[in-house]
C-alpha cells in the first residue's frame, strides 16, 4: 500500500479516535498496524495530529492588536472566560465571534482570533469549556469534556452572547461567528437559534444539522467542507443545499482535502491552497454582511 494511502488510513483512524469516542489503545493499536511499527507510528502521529508549538500566523504580541483576557456571563450563573483581539483603539467594530475545534480553546484558536481582528474586527474566543472549569492542557481529556457538555445549554449560552452583542446594551453591533470542526456545528447550531441577532456566519467542516431546520436561519451562513470528508459530508451537503433553497446562504467544497485542512497545526492534513482560498472567502463574506 503507498504511503499517500496509508496517511488517508491515519487520517481517518484520527477522525474516528477524536470525533467518535474511539478508545486511545485501539487507535494507537491500529495505527501502530498502519503504519509498521511503533516508531514509525508515534511519527505518523505527530504528522496527523495538531502541534502546539507550532509557529502562529499573527504573534500574540502583534502591535496592531489590542489583546485582552475577558469573562462574562451571557447568563445567570453560566461564567465564561476568553479571548478578546481587536484592532488598536478602534471601536464599535462589528464583532466575530470565534469558535474552537474539540480540543477547547488553545493557542491555534487564539491565533485564529488574532488573523480575524487583523481583518478589522472585534474577535472574542470564548472558551466553551468555561462552565466545566475551563479547558486542560491535556486534548485528550478536553475532547472528553466536550462530549461531556449539555449542548442545549451550550447553545442557549452562545445565542444569549450573539443576542446582548447585537442589543443596545451591547453596542448594537453586527456580530458573526466562524467555528471549525466541533466549533462549526455549533455555528450551524447557534444560526438556527439565535435569529436576527446573528449577521453572518462560516461553517467550517461542522456537521450539520436536520435540513428543516434552515428555515429558522435568518443569518447568511457560508458553508465549508473538505472534499475527503464523508463523515462531515454527510450531513453537511444536505444542508447546504437546504441553506441555498431558503435563500439563507450558501457552500464551498474544496476537492482533494482533508477534514480539518485549514489548520495549520496539523502537517498532514493543512492545505495551504485551500486553507488561503477558504479564509480569503471567509473574510469576503464577513465584509459583505457584517460592513455592507
């Protein structure tokens, strides 16, 4: 078998492990079979899977950025904490809000955060971990934690954020969302349930939920698959087309990539292509709903 198809083997072995509650000793039994042996499969690893130490595109210490850690409680008794990028002294800016994969909020989306303020926003990253103390240092235990988090909660919570946003009270702004993965189900999830409140949003690779529920979408929303990913694909076609029939928005598969192609932490599955042409969309999709 070649080496590019036994990656796909990996890749996929992953999105099973980190998406559908596979047991580590399985996965690393099976990718150790993958891959030939056990060094050879800690390297096929460490290609697959995200890197924390990995260069940010927009340092955290950028001067034309204004960084703040933030907390605040969209609702009685549920306290979230986050990150806050934004443009210099600039203000009233509409805002982005930025929704991490199923790792929690770590510095690739805090660096996600910061491209989105260099575009002129107002980006807050919550961390949807924060009712369950906030996310570990360890992925493994976070990606439990999510699968741990009462979702109807969670939801309420983001369209509560999105509501005081765009309410006089929180400066009356135009507010969008862009999640990944986990955080782009949620997009797809809070567009159902926060209404006009919401502006804008950008679906990356989330799974999708039942297309009826596109009628309830009053924002416009950009959906954005990878082509090789069957899973997500699944559900998230259905929905785009659900989306175009509603007039609610619209999709972009890019062929040939990998679930998760636009993060940059991650060696085997980043696209650089595709990652560019997805964010390049991303931002003229914000620019036309959220400044137009």
């Amino acid at each position: 078998m070649t080496e590019e198809a036994n990656l796909r083997r990996a890749i996929a072995l992953y999105d099973r492990f980190t998406h559908e509650g596979m047991d580590r000793r399985a996965f690393m039994s099976e990718l150790t079979r993958i891959a030939g042996g056990a060094t050879a499969a800690s390297l096929l690893l460490t290609s697959v899977a995200a890197r924390a130490q990995a260069q940010p595109q927009v340092a955290p210490d950028d001067a034309r950025l204004r960084i703040q850690a933030i907390e605040w409680e969209p609702r009685p008794d549920r306290v979230y904490r986050g990150y806050n990028a934004a443009p210099g002294e600039a203000s009233d800016l509409p805002v982005v809000l930025v929704i991490h994969e199923n790792r929690g909020l770590n510095d690739h989306i805090r660096d996600v955060a910061r491209r989105v303020a260099v575009a002129g926003y107002s980006a807050v990253a919550p961390d949807w971990l924060s009712p369950a103390g906030g996310t570990p240092a360890d992925e493994d235990r976070a990606r439990e934690m999510i699968g741990q988090l009462d979702m109807a909660e969670t939801i309420a919570d983001g369209a509560a954020m999105i509501r005081w946003l765009a309410s006089t009270e929180g400066g009356s702004r135009r507010v969008g969302i862009v999640g990944f993965c986990w955080g782009g189900a949620l997009v797809n999830r809070l567009a159902v349930e926060a209404g006009t409140a919401l502006s804008a949003g950008v679906s990356f690779y989330g799974p999708a939920p039942d297309p009826s529920q596109a009628a309830h979408v009053q924002a416009n929303l950009l959906v954005i698959l990878a082509g090789l990913d069957a899973r997500v694909n699944a559900t998230g076609e259905p929905w785009i087309a659900a989306l175009r029939s509603a007039g609610k928005g619209d999709g972009i598969t890019y062929p040939g990539v990998n679930h998760a192609f636009h993060n940059d932490t991650s060696q085997a599955r980043y696209d650089r292509a595709a990652a560019g042409a997805a964010w390049a969309a991303t931002l003229v999709h914000f620019e036309r709903h959220l400044r137009g």
